[in-house]
C-alpha cells in the first residue's frame, strides 16, 4: 500500500493546534454546541476543513476503532450504469464480514464533501467512489483515512488517492473513432450532456475528438442536453440535430439512453441504417436487449470495476502497481455499424 496508508490518524489536537484554541473548543465546534461564539467557530471549522479532519462517531468502547462497512459513493441510482457497478462490488464483498454502504452525490462536488463527511465520521472499512475529480476537501478528508479507498470508472488522470479501477474514457473515445471511420462514416455528430459535471462523457468526446483530428477531419454537429438522461431527450435531439444538418452519416451518443430513444425515432422515419446512418451509443447496458436491432455501443466493464474496486478494499487482491488498475473496454458492433471497409 502506498505511504498515505501508515499515516497516523488526525486527532483533535491536531485540529486545536492549527486552529489555535483548545481541544475542548474544537469538540464544542465540531459537536455543534451553541456556546462558542461564531469567529472561534469559524477558524475551527476552516482548520478541520484545511486538515481533512472527521470527528469519530463511534462509541469509544470500540477496540477497532472501525466497523465492517464499506462506503460507496456514487452519483446516482437512476443511471443505469451504477446499479450494475453495486451488483460487481456486493458479489464480492458477499463472503466477507463487510457489507457496503451507499451515499449518493446527485453529481455535486459540494454533495460528495457532504456524504463522504458523514460516512467517514463512522469511520468505515473502506471507500470506493465515482470518479476521479472532487473538490480540495474532499481529497483532503480521503488523504486522511488509513483505509483502502480506490475510485473508480475513470483511470484518465495522474491525481490519484490511493487506487485507481476503471477504464480510459479518452480511449473509449479514440476506439470508437476507428470503428466509425473503418466503416466508412465521414459525417459525424455527437449528441451528449453539457460537460461540467459529466467528466467522463468529456473524456470520451477529447477521445473521439483527438483521433478524427488526426486523420484531418472534425465533428460536423453537436447537440447537447441537460439534466437526466432518457429516450424522450435521444428521440427529441436526434431530430433536432438531423433537421439541421441532414447529410450527417454518423451519429455518435454519449450514452446508451439517448442512443436507443435516438435508434426508435430513426426507425419511425425510416432511415436506412446502418446503410445511410449509423448509430452508437455507451455503457453495453441491458436496456438494448429489448430494442428492434440492436446498437452498436462500447461495454465499459461495469460489473467487472466493481468486482475488482471490492476485491482490493477487502483484501482478497492487492492494490496493483501504481496504484492503477486499467480495463479494456470493448466494442460492441450491434447492428447500426456497417462492417469495417
């Protein structure tokens, strides 16, 4: 394990000394006691801010110090994507003493500060989150803890806590790209959510974006969406995006949702794909079992990342070298991709 994981854990004095009042103060302060006036206040909860510092909320008695729970952060529950995420990490956390615990973000930084404060107070087993960006506090409080935590999804970037399990989102991107361009698409829009949050969706886009430059060609047209993700938006944009630029070959999701509601609504318009159109979305998820062909998408090892996040956290596997632990996403033709030229 990497050296975070010997450091010794932040205590109140630690908080008193950087904060330049008492121990006492400080656990008034962090105990939301109404006697402490609001400027001694404030430079306790700055302090503990700056340190990382979460109060214990278990019983002193404890001899560990710690309980069988696995903190699990993630954005959301009605993405599709992360209910499979929680089925790989209880598949391997079943034959253990821990049992996962979950927070969800809603996609806010300030929210992950929020639900990582209060799960880390009960001073868990582990952590396993979404993602790899969070705000200067949040890293702090997870640089703090001496347990396993291991973020996943995401393994674009050099920032890393502890452990990394998840795929290349810039690689999901460029590996589309050669399938697009193999079957001979050369009129490309993409259709997605606005970035700010969706860091990984950006990631793929760079991707998809960097390998077209490279051949000399950029992306025709975009749309971009706001809010969740459903047919109804795929259906509405798809039009939206092919009224506008009606020679366009390729249309390019950031997720399967809007992919299949785009696929429904060209086959109501009778559009020839693959011949004339083709389609792809993101994710592989179970929701394109049910539609009348099948789209063309990237498996982006769902199950799989949280298998491995639970197998490190538990210890049935060890942290892997550099603390990164890479997956290849695969490709998945369908039937709205022509055949490679």
């Amino acid at each position: 394990m990497s050296n975070r994981k010997t450091r010794r854990p932040l205590t109140l004095r630690d908080v008193s000394e950087a904060s330049g009042v008492s121990e006492m103060t400080v656990s008034r302060v962090l105990r939301n006691r109404g006697d402490v006036s609001a400027s001694t206040r404030e430079k306790v909860l700055t302090a503990a801010k700056t340190l990382g510092y979460v109060p214990n909320k278990i019983a002193g008695g404890l001899a560990s110090q710690r309980v069988n729970l696995v903190a699990v952060v993630i954005p959301s529950l009605s993405n599709l994507v992360f209910p499979d995420v929680l089925t790989g990490i209880s598949a391997e956390l079943d034959d253990t003493a821990l049992q996962p615990v979950i927070g969800v973000t809603n996609y806010s930084l300030s929210r992950e500060e929020s639900v990582l404060y209060d799960m880390l107070s009960w001073r868990p087993s582990g952590v396993i989150l979404a993602g790899l960006e969070h705000s200067r506090t949040a890293r702090a409080m997870l640089d703090a803890v001496s347990v396993p935590v291991v973020e996943i999804m995401d393994t674009d970037g050099d920032e890393i806590i502890d452990t990394v399990v998840g795929i290349s989102h810039r690689e999901a991107g460029r590996q589309m790209a050669a399938e697009i361009l193999g079957a001979g698409y050369r009129r490309i829009g993409f259709i997605g959510t606005h970035m700010p949050e969706d860091h990984r969706a950006k990631k793929r886009l760079e991707g998809l974006e960097a390998a077209l430059s490279e051949v000399g060609m950029t992306l025709a047209a975009r749309e971009y969406y706001q809010g969740n993700s459903s047919l109804a938006k795929g259906r509405e944009l798809t039009e939206r995006i092919l009224a506008r630029e009606p020679d366009l070959d390729f249309l390019y999701y950031s997720n399967d949702m809007i992919g299949a509601g785009g696929l429904l609504w060209c086959r109501e318009q009778c559009y020839d794909i693959p011949g004339k159109l083709g389609l792809a979305g993101f994710n592989g998820v179970d929701l394109l079992d049910g539609l009348p062909i099948r789209l063309a998408t990237t498996d982006a090892r769902r199950v799989d990342i949280g298998r491995r996040a639970a197998r490190i956290v538990s210890g049935k596997e060890s942290r892997p070298d550099g603390g990164k632990l890479s997956l290849n996403p695969y490709f998945m033709p369908g039937d709205t991709i022509r055949s490679p030229r």
